[in-house]
C-alpha cells in the first residue's frame, strides 16, 4: 500500500510544496513576459474596459489547456518529446525540435525585453543590459543547487510582479466596477468587431499557454519526482493555480492601464505600457516599468532556458551536462540578439506566433495519450469531461496555429 503524504514526514511534505509552488511559479512568470506586458498594455488601449472580457475567456481556454498537459504528463511522470516517442517513435523529437526552435526566437524577445528594461530602471545601454541579464541567468543555473535557486527565483519575481502591479493598479484607480460590468457584457468602441476582438483573445491564449510555456511547469514538477496517479490532485490544483496567477498579473496590470486611460491621457502607441507607468507615477514611473518589464524578461529568460533544454535530454542527463547545455543555448540566444539586427518589439511579437504555431501539435500529443493510452498513464482513469474540453479546445488551437504560421514570415519581412 502506497505510503501516504503526511506519513513521509514534515520535510517530505515541506520539499514537496515547494517543488509544487516553484513548478506553478514557472509557468506563470514564463508566460508573463515581455510580449505579455506589451499584448496586455496594447490591448487595454485598444478595447478599454472591455477587454476583461478577453482575459476572462483566454483564462477559462488556458486552464481547460493546462489541466490536460499537467494532468496527463505529471501522472505518467514523463516530458511530453518521451510521452510522443511512446506514441509514435520519433514524434516526440519532432515536437522537441519544434519546441527547441521556438525556444531560441522567444528567448531573443526575453534577452531585448531585459535589455529594454534594464534601460528604463537604470538608462544602461539595451546590449549592455541584456548581457548582465544573461549572465544573472547564467550564474544561477551553474549554481551547486540550480533546481532549488530558481524554484525560489521564480517565486519571489512572481511576488514582486503582483506587488508592483497591485501597487500602480490601486495608484491609477481604475473604474474596477466598470470592468467588472464589462467583464460578462462587453461593450465594444466604435471602430472595433467581433473579429478584432476575438483576434485579441487567440493572442493572448497564445502568449499565455503557446510554445515553450505550455511545458514549463510540468516539466519542473516532473523534474522534481513528484508525479503519478496518487499526486493527480496536486498536480492539477497547481496548473489552475499557475494560470490564475499569471491572469491576476494581466489583471492587475489592465486595471492600471485602463485607470490612465479614463483620465483621457493620450498614451504613446508605440510603447503604452511605459507611457501608463510615467502617466501614473511621473519619472518615477518609467523606472518602475524598467522594473516590472526587467523581471518578468529575467524570469521568461529562466523559464524558457529551462524548458527548451528539458526538451532536448532526458531524466537520465547529468546535471553537469544540462549545465552545459544551459550555458550553450543562453550564449547562442544573447548571440544572435547582439548581431541579429532585428527591432526587440518585431521579434516579441514574432516569438508570441511562434508559439501559436507550435501548440495544435504538442496538445495533440497530450490528447492522444489522454485518450487512448491508459497503459502510458499507469493505468489512471482520465475524466471524460476534460477530455471532451481538451478536444474542444484542440480545435481552436489549430485555428490560432494557422494564423500563426500565415503571419510570421510578414512579422520577419517587416522587422
């Protein structure tokens, strides 16, 4: 008989919620990036209050996703490139090349996004910035006890997030009742449509759970040993978690846009997120965005580095050669930032399709395996309501991949 959790003792259990908590954080800060904050602030502007009608519904769409990927990888304990070579040999690489691919575009837009923060909080240089950043995150993943340090990294950047955001959403003070109404009966402005609207709520499904971040969590939990049938409901309380922290950020962060907005101030198009902050705050505020936009590109740099190497190795891979490889891919993103040439603001947004594109074939994966092979699960009995959710869900994923793709070499072509 399985030995229960409280019977393992204080620093079973004391080890295990911190291994839950750092997995939940990942996701979170990994999705709240710095193509989140730019998505987040432009759309504010664009739609005004009715825009907490598109997170509400990217949050219920972003659970439905990760439920089935924590559920189905945590319980069978394997990352999703080993769970697809189970499925069909060699799919599983090919989603890991896919992923790894993606990873290397969305970290260039993680690295610009910390040299662009690095530059409001301290007027350092955007290069100069993005290196110091790189070797912050170099330094901690070389570190003795890697898996415990950003554990507690994420969480405490996740914290300082919702502070800050708490803090400017309360200084703006929003029409919060407004939202509120306009959150189950939105209320387009002249000029917007359905169509306009929707785009935006497949944007940030895309940004929040696309790519790389649809792993990030549970592939830390994995990592971490804590997986199997009798951890089930642990492991699907912190995707929901995980997904309400990082929708509490955007939240946050459209409440105090949107409080800058009904004073009629005229924030600048080409960077509102900033132009709210020093609207709300003064010169103060500018270093504040430096901040916010700072650490949420630090921990995307942490969340993707970490990820996109959990796809190309194994469980069995030596800590001392996925240090290396941690080394290899952070020194080749900062790289190809450096000489590339491409604007930081072209390549978020490219990295946000990206992702999109790759999503509609590693949920596939997930669905399969949900579905049809119970033997990958150690036998666990999946619920057919959220297999018939996942299946919906699958359906406009494969919609978001196609605009994707059919967008991205114009986002190239126009950097």
């Amino acid at each position: 008989m399985a030995e229960t959790t409280a019977a393992k003792g204080p620093t079973f259990v004391a080890t295990r919620r911190t291994a839950l908590l750092g997995a939940m954080f990942l996701m979170a800060v990994s999705a709240v990036g710095p193509g989140f904050i730019t998505q987040t602030s432009t759309f504010t502007l664009q739609f005004g209050a009715a825009f907490a009608c598109a997170i509400l519904i990217s949050v219920l769409v972003d659970i439905a996703i990760q439920l089935n990927v924590w559920r189905t990888l945590g319980v069978s304990g394997l990352y999703a490139q080993e769970l697809g070579n189970r499925i069909v040999p060699g799919l599983g690489w090919a989603l890991a090349a896919l992923i790894f691919f993606g990873g290397i575009v969305f970290n260039i837009g993680n690295i610009a996004g910390a040299g662009i923060g690095m530059n409001a909080m301290a007027g350092i240089d955007a290069r100069i910035g993005a290196t110091i950043s790189v070797v912050i995150a170099l330094l901690i993943f070389l570190s003795k006890k890697a898996g415990v340090a950003l554990d507690r990294i994420v969480v405490a950047c996740g914290a300082i997030l919702i502070l800050l955001m708490i803090w400017m959403a309360i200084t703006t003070a929003p029409p919060v009742g407004e939202a509120l109404r306009q959150t189950v009966a939105p209320v387009l402005p002249d000029g917007e449509t359905l169509n306009t609207f929707f785009f935006a709520v497949v944007t940030l499904i895309g940004g929040t759970v696309g790519g790389y971040i649809t792993y990030a969590g549970a592939h830390r939990l994995i990592a971490s040993g804590h997986t199997g049938p009798e951890n089930v409901s642990a492991i699907s309380r912190t995707s929901v978690l995980g997904i309400v922290v990082a929708s509490v950020i955007r939240f946050l962060l459209f409440l105090a846009v949107l409080g800058v907005i009904s004073t009629g101030v005229a924030l600048a198009a080409d960077n509102v997120a900033a132009s709210a902050f020093q609207a709300a705050l003064g010169e103060i505020g500018l270093r504040v965005f430096g901040v916010v936009f700072w650490v949420a590109a630090i921990t995307s740099i942490l969340g993707c580095t970490y990820t996109s190497i959990s796809f190309v190795t194994t469980q069995k891979t030596s800590p001392r050669v996925r240090a290396w490889l941690f080394a290899g891919f952070l020194a080749l993103t900062l790289g190809v930032f450096l000489t590339l040439g491409q604007a930081p603001q072209t390549l978020l947004i490219m990295a946000g399709a990206f992702n999109g594109a790759v999503l509609p074939l590693g949920f596939a994966v997930i669905l399969i395996a949900a579905w049809f092979r119970r033997d990958l699960l150690q036998g666990y009995r999946y619920p057919k309501w959220l297999l018939i959710a996942g299946t919906a869900i699958w359906l406009l994923t494969i919609y978001m991949g196609a605009n994707s793709l059919s967008g991205l070499a114009a986002l190239w072509s126009q950097g």
